[in-house]
C-alpha cells in the first residue's frame, strides 16, 4: 500500500507491469491493491494448451479509481431464498468485477431468512412456506413454492453461523454486507412469527400487531395483514432485539455494521386508522394524521440506531412527506431527517408516474442518495418481451445495454425528449455531491428454480460494474446529439467485445456451472433465405432444418440458410452450453 500519483480514493491502485521489474501494484489501502489483483487477472491469457508454454504479459502502466465509493448489488432472499452456497458465488462475482456493497433483502412478507438469537418463531415460523388455512404454523405458498412444506426455494434461512461466514466472507474480498429488515410495511413474515410466540408463550413482549385494529388496507402485493404497529412499545423491543443481533454478528465477523437498510417503501393506505392503540398514542402526542406516525416512527428507529452507532437507510419513501398541492396528493422532500445525514435509496423514476426528479430533488436537499431505479437497475426484470425470458415487465425490460447506458448525473437523457421530464428538477452542484453510488437490485419473485438467479445476474453485472466504476463516459459529456450517438455506438461495441470475447469465456474456464444468460439469435428473411445475428460476439450460431434442436453437433452458421421447412437457430458459449432456440418457419 502507498499513495497512488493523484488518486485519494482507497479504491485507488496503479498497476505496472514491466519487463525488467515485472509485476507491482500499489494501492491506496488493501481495496485498491485487491482491485488492481482483479486488473491483473484481467490481462491474463487463456491458459496455454502446454504448461510449459509460459505466461506473456503485455508492458503496461495503469492508474485506476473507482467513480463512485458505493458500487452496490441487492439480492432478494426473502421471496424466494437462495442458499449460502449461491450468495458466496455472487459475492466472487462482485469483487471479480470491483463491486464492494451487497445488500442483502432478508426479509418481506414471504420470509424473514436470517436467524436471530432469542427468537426462534422468525425463522420456525417465518422462513417457512407451505399450505395453510391461517400463517400460525408457516406462511402460505408464494410465487410458486408448492404446498410442501420445507421445499426449496420457498423455504430456508440463514443460521446464525451462516450469516457470520457470509460476512466474513464478503470482508475478504472488500466487500461490505448491508442487511435490511424490512419494515413497517412488507413486514408479515414477522408479524406472524410474533403472533406465533404470542399465541403459543403469552409473550407481548415483541408483539408487532394490535389485536384490536379493525383497520382495512391492502399492500400491493395484496395483503391485507403485512404493516407493523408504530404505536405499540413492543415493536421497538422487537427492532432493538433484531438490530442488536445483527451488529453482534458482524462484530463477530469482524466487519463490525456500518449501515442497515430499514426498508420503508411501500405502506399501503387505510393502515394504522381502525387501532385503538394508535388512536391513544396521536391523542397522547398531539399528532392529527396516521401520516405523522411515519415520523415517530422512524424517530424511535434512529434512537435505536443510535445505540449502535449507526444511522438510518432505507428506501426513498423514509425521505419524504406526503401532503397536497392543489388539492391533489405530492410528496415533498422531508428536510428533518436529511440534516442527521440518512441515505435513500432511491427507485422510482419511472416515467410518467410523478416522481422521475425524486432523486435529484433528495440529493439536493442534503439526502445521501444511492441510484436504483427501476429503468436501468431492475435486474427482475425480464431481457425482452419475448416469453420465453424469465423476469417481470411492470417497469419495462432491462437487458445489458440498460445498465451500460444510465448516465447517472443526467438520467433525463437516457429516456431521450420525453415531456414528462418538463419542469423536472435538475442536479445541481451540491446535490451531486451526494450521490454516493449505485446500486442492481435483483427481486426474487421469479427466482424460484436452479441457474435462474445467474441468469438474470450475468450478463446485467457488467453493465452496472462498469457505470459505477469508470469515469463518465465521452458520449454521456457529449452534447451534440449526432457526435454523442457516434460516441456511442463505439464505446459500447468496444464493451460488448470485451464482454463476448474476454469476460464470458474467462467465467466459462474459472467459474464452472455459471448458467449466465447465453444470447438469444435474430433471424429475418430476406428473398428466401434466413438471416441470424446476435446481441455479444464470441458465440457460435448452430442450426438445423429438419425440425429437431441444434446441438453441439449441429452444422455452424455461416451465412443465409435456405428458408425450408422450420430452420432453428441456437448460440453456444465455449464450453457448449447452448442458450434459447429461435426459430422460423416456411409459409
């Protein structure tokens, strides 16, 4: 370790290789040297058929720093689990590729997936999944989890010696783990694991919920039980119990917590108003709106928080404050809370929907903000619309070009001059300051079976590794609309050869089993015969007539087929795996 020539990012590192003095890297601290390491295996040849061949190096000097201190990717392990085997795997991925937070979404209304010391139900009750009349014993099937209970991937957790080597793991390779509990909304898996212990021990002492509350609401996921009690004392038992274990378990670890995500999104209207409970507290407090619970309620949170030394993140709904404007519903940045220096991760800018500057408008209002959104980010997201791609559409599709295109300062620009972004507000100086990173999140809804959670990991990854690393590119600082296209299309032929050509079949030799997505052929036909393409290069385009699949033993593509009877058309990656089949058919 030692100072980097300009460079003050602990990311930093140079990298020489020369031909008398070989190999040195130097790093601002331990991260930057890892991530010169990672650098380093980059310019690595493909092994030599013979060992005896030697390793030829090219002679380089590299200075190299990340744009951004926050380089996040968000698993969802709640709705559909993914076993410690899988995350460790993801976490390889993400330091290959210069990625240094995971965060890791521990629990929802489908499954809470992390032990915690003391109460047992969280995970006996509420990491379970199968059929049920009532949630008292395990939570009903989701997403596909059949009626037995115990089945993958409806089921599971992480034991507290599993949690503990998955930090420890992620530490090694500069990586900082961020749990989040999800609450008060998205929260029925713990409400029905302490009605549980309630039902069966008579302990209120972690109650979430008030037995009397006649309240009617219904999340958007359609539950109608799913929202924690801000008025109950034993709900902050609960989250004290909770937080204390985890920050117990990363001190374990030794990677002691430095930030947890506490949810927010989501909270449903109509909660809170049937709760005698809540009716006692507002009177108590003067408060006139359930609304003015959100407050109090995140208040107690960074009391809690506090004790550990931490402050609170969350989703962007703990940012704002609802109100009207001209007599219509709006949401107005909440200046309190981003004086005491909360982050907000922030995902809704979907255009049309009211709130594409939200991002903006919290960083400039002091919030630190992490970029998420939905348009770029989603990577639950299906490729395309065709169905044979796994994934969900409500928010569009995101395939590798998405991620690759996001200019993060400007993103009006990406959905080009779109009216809804009209009188939008626009990143100023200080709020740019206050964009810490960005982040993937991939959702686990459609999850649910073997090689799925590669498949729509690889290739997105590197998209988002390269925006949030790499400086802004020339075609995002270009304003010359014609000059910026040209810009580019060169930058991002130069990054899909990269991605085809070097990084893929380097994963296929040094990560086997990755069932990353393999590329889907075009195929048109012109004047009788069928045309393919394909989105990466360094695949081989295989094909047959006669109505069976292409197989590795199939004759190659190499040029227009004759259009008889249906001609089938599969890419292979090196090691033969083959991706989805197109087909065409004659009239």
């Amino acid at each position: 370790m030692g100072p980097v020539e300009g460079q003050s990012s602990p990311g930093a590192y140079e990298l020489v290789i020369d031909p008398a003095a070989g190999v040195r890297i130097v790093g601002v601290s331990s991260a930057g040297v890892f991530y010169g390491l990672q650098s380093l295996r980059d310019l690595l040849p493909p092994p030599a058929p013979s060992p005896r061949g030697g390793l030829v190096l090219p002679a380089i000097r590299v200075v190299d720093a990340p744009r951004f201190g926050y380089r996040g990717f968000m698993l969802d392990v709640a709705r559909n689990f993914q076993p410690k085997a899988a995350v460790l795997r993801t976490l390889d991925l993400l330091a290959r590729y210069k990625l240094n937070v995971f965060h890791m979404h521990l629990t929802d209304d489908e499954g809470w997936r992390v032990e915690i010391a003391g109460l047992p139900e969280l995970t006996g009750v509420g990491a379970r999944r199968g059929h049920t009349l009532d949630s008292k014993q395990f939570l009903q099937p989701a997403f596909g989890s059949g009626p037995q209970v115990d089945r993958p991937w409806g089921s599971g957790f992480f034991s507290h010696a599993d949690y503990v080597e998955i930090v420890r793991y992620a530490t090694a390779r500069h990586i900082e783990v961020i749990p989040e509990i999800e609450m008060p909304g998205h929260a029925r898996a713990a409400i029905k694991a302490m009605e549980a212990r309630f039902r069966v021990a008579g302990d209120r002492q972690y109650l979430l919920t008030d037995p009397a509350d006649r309240s009617v609401y219904r999340s958007v996921q359609g539950y109608p039980d799913n929202v924690i009690n801000p008025a109950l004392e034993s709900t902050y038992g609960f989250i004290e119990r909770v937080v204390g274990d985890l920050a117990a378990m990363h001190r374990e670890a030794g990677a002691p917590l430095r930030h947890i995500h506490m949810g927010g999104d989501e909270v449903p209207a109509g909660v809170w108003v049937g709760s005698p409970v809540v009716q006692t507290y507002m009177q108590a407090h003067g408060l006139n709106s359930v609304d003015d619970l959100w407050f109090a309620f995140y208040g107690r949170i960074e009391q809690i928080l506090k004790a550990q030394g931490l402050v609170p993140s969350g989703w962007e709904e703990i940012a704002v404050r609802k109100t009207r404007r001209d007599g219509r519903p709006a949401t107005i940045v909440n200046p309190g809370f981003a004086e005491r220096g909360w982050r907000a991760y922030v995902w809704n800018n979907v255009p049309g929907w009211g709130a594409e500057d939200l991002a903006y408008r919290l960083a400039n209002g002091g919030y630190d903000v992490v970029l998420s959104p939905v348009t770029n980010y989603y990577f639950d997201l299906a490729w395309n619309p065709n169905p044979d791609e796994m994934g969900l559409d409500w928010g569009g599709f995101i395939d590798l070009r998405k991620p690759f295109q996001f200019i993060p300062f400007d993103y009006y620009r990406n959905a080009g001059a779109d009216s809804v972004f009209a009188g939008k507000d626009r990143l100023t100086d200080y709020g740019r300051a206050h964009i810490v990173g960005i982040q993937g999140n991939l959702w686990s809804e459609t999850l649910g079976g073997d090689g799925r959670l590669d498949y729509m990991m690889v290739p997105k990854l590197f998209g988002l590794a390269e925006r949030a690393w790499a400086p802004q590119p020339d075609w995002a600082r270009e304003r010359d609309p014609v000059r910026s296209a040209s810009l580019y299309r060169e930058a991002w032929s130069r990054f899909v050869n990269v991605v085809g050509r070097r990084e893929l079949p380097r994963l296929d030799r040094e990560v086997p089993g990755l069932g990353y997505r393999i590329p889907t052929p075009g195929l048109k036909v012109e004047n009788g015969m069928v045309r393919s393409s394909v989105e990466l290069p360094g695949f081989t385009l295989r094909y047959t007539t006669d109505g069976s699949e292409p197989t590795m033993r199939s004759p190659e593509v190499r040029g227009p087929i004759p259009l008889r009877g249906t001609v089938r058309v599969a890419a292979f990656n090196t090691t033969g795996r083959k991706g989805h089949t197109a087909h065409l058919s004659a009239p």
